[in-house]
C-alpha cells in the first residue's frame, strides 16, 4: 500500500507540474508494396487540478496507513 501511496503522490504532483499528458500515435495509412504512408498524430488532455489533487490526497493517505500497520 505505502509503494501504490507514493506512486499516486509523484502522479498528482506531475499533473500540477505539467497540466497536461500528451501521447503520438503512428497509424499505417497504406502498403502498397515497397511503399509506405504513414499519419502520425499527437494527442492531448488536459489533467484537472482536483483530479491531481485528489491522487495527492489518496496517496498521502495510503502512506499513512502503511506506516500504520507497520508499527
């Protein structure tokens, strides 16, 4: 439970860092023997302040209870 805490908690500052989580992906268009096309396309949202405050919460809270039930 602690090591999911922290893993939340790195999540929800990176979200308040960098606001939005961007990916490229490469579809094959068409093969027409020895050539190729291909489209690359980027996609993007954005993360909500709460949404990544919230897996700070969480996560803060899962860490506590970790060390909790260590003692």
């Amino acid at each position: 439970m602690k090591t999911f805490g922290i893993i939340l908690i790195v999540l929800g500052l990176l979200g308040f860092i960098f606001g939005t989580v961007s990916f490229t992906k490469t579809e094959e268009v068409a093969d027409i023997g020895p050539i190729e096309i291909q489209h690359e396309q980027t996609k993007s949202f954005p993360v909500a302040p709460a949404a990544a405050g919230a897996a700070m919460v969480a996560g803060i809270a899962l860490v506590v209870v970790g060390a909790r039930k260590e003692e």
